[in-house]
C-alpha cells in the first residue's frame, strides 16, 4: 500500500502468521520491530497500554503524518511485531489509500517498507522488488510518495522523549511542538525501531558520499550536471528527500560502477538525508 513516505507491505498486525509471512518475504531478520499503522486514534488502544500526555500532544499536533511514537505494548498484540520488545511504533499515515485500507479492515496493519531488507525503499510502484511483488496478494497504486523518505521514530516512553530515527517530522519541528529539548542520549545498540541497523537503504550499486563529483562520475549533484549519468537535487532538503529514492532506483538500475552522491549541507534540516545516505554509503 501507498503511504505519504514510502510503499509499504501491509499485514493484519493482530496476525502472527501474516506478521511471520511477511518477515519472511522481505528477508528481515525477527528482532526488527515493524510500525503499527492505525487510521483512527481509538486503534491505539488495540495495541499499546497508554497514550501518555506528551504522546498525545505529538499525535494531535502530527497525525496523520509521517511521525511514529514509540509506546507501551498491549499484551495481546503478537510479539513478532515487536521483535519481542515491550514496545511498539505506532503511527497514523496521511495517504488516503493507506487511511481507506486500514479502516475497511477495522484493525491495524503492520507495514515495513516494500523492499528485500537493506534495500532501497520503494517511492513510486515500479520500484517494488519483483520477489516482493509476487510474494502479496494485490498491490494498491496510489501514485508516488510525497514524503520520500520514512517516519521519523520518536521513543516517548523516554522522558525527554529521543528520536530513534530521523525522518519527514524534523527535529525542530518536533522541539517546538513540545516546548523542549528532545534527549541528547547516543541511539543504543538495542533495536527499538525499523531503520537502526548501521547498513540500510541501500541501492546494489555501490555508494559514496563525496564533496563533489568529478566530471566522469555519476550520482546526485547539486551543481549543473557534467554528463548525463549526474542527476541535478534540489538545495531543499524537503524536495531533496522527496526525490532522493526516485533518484537512486534511477542510477541502480543503470548497474554502474558506482554511485557518488555530493554531500549535502550539515544542518538540522538535513538530518533525516543525511542518515539515509550515511546508511547507504558503501562500507557503511
């Protein structure tokens, strides 16, 4: 199914034998928690203990929209969403695809991204794995992502809460939304989220992130392209991630060498394009 960030392969999460179908499919391993994705606030409830005040503050003020909080489980819901965690990411998705699916279902699903594990996420339906393709029963077209990138994972059973992965709801939008700092503790090594494994998102080319290509390399520049193999980025960082996998699906399958990507500026607004590349970087 369409989501406003990426395609994802959705599954009844109350099913443990769908929830075990699908890590099979996409090849991830059982301790990558999956997010929950609910149309209606009232399906918090199915799935997590609580929604604690400051949750709640985020979710009115973000949801629907691409930011996932971290909760308390339900005992009920199946460990294999949780990668046997007491916790589970919870979030509500802007796409109307996505809202219609999960409301005719009248349950939540749970829905990683429609790629083998550690590859590319999928943004538009023609960059959906072939394997993954023929693995689900129906695929839902709902046009490209507008987000591009994945959630933002905010931990708020944390006090301050911490961003366990950076995405569409940036940093600062989520300090002013709250009035405070966020926690400045390093990530740990434990897997609260999708997304914390130090290789991710990866095309099959090869990647490296440099300060600026050479006029014989291709990738992503910022600058007026030297040959036809660079592609041209947008200086926002909104429009850049909202563009980034379309871009790279395009050179991967051009099966070049390599693919040199021009580092983007070092600011706040970068952080969610930053760590998808740092996650991609060959040797990562």
């Amino acid at each position: 199914m369409p989501t406003e960030t990426v395609y994802g392969i959705a599954v009844d999460a109350m099913n443990a034998d769908a929830v075990r179908r699908l890590f099979s499919l996409k090849g991830r391993p059982a301790d990558n928690p999956l997010i929950v994705h609910i149309s209606d606030p009232w399906q918090i409830a199915q799935v997590a203990l609580e929604l604690t005040p400051i949750a709640a503050r985020l979710a009115e003020r973000f949801w629907p929209g691409p930011l996932t909080l971290v909760l308390r489980k339900r005992p009920e819901l199946p460990s294999e969403v949780t990668g046997g965690l007491n916790t589970v990411a919870v979030r509500r998705p802007r796409h109307p695809v996505a809202l219609s699916l999960i409301g005719l279902l009248g349950r939540p699903v749970a829905a990683p991204s429609a790629n083998r594990f550690m590859r590319l996420s999928a943004t538009r339906v023609e960059h959906i794995d072939p394997n993954v393709a023929a693995g689900v029963d129906m695929i839902l077209d709902g046009g490209p992502c507008a987000v591009g990138l994945e959630s933002t994972v905010l931990d708020v059973t944390e006090d301050p809460p911490r961003i366990l992965r950076p995405g569409g709801i940036t940093r600062g939008d989520i300090q002013a939304a709250l009035g405070g700092p966020l926690s400045a503790k390093p990530r740990s090594n434990g897997r609260r989220s999708p997304g914390m494994y130090p290789r991710h998102y990866a095309p099959e080319t090869p990647l490296h992130v440099v300060d600026c290509l050479q006029p014989g390399q291709r990738g992503l520049v910022f600058v007026s392209p030297a040959n036809p193999g660079q592609i041209k980025m947008p200086l926002d960082p909104v429009a850049y991630a909202s563009s980034l996998y379309d871009a790279l699906h395009k050179l991967d399958g051009l099966r070049l060498d390599a693919i040199y990507v021009q580092k983007p500026p070092d600011s706040q607004d970068w952080e969610a394009v930053i760590d998808r590349l740092s996650k991609a970087a060959d040797g990562a």
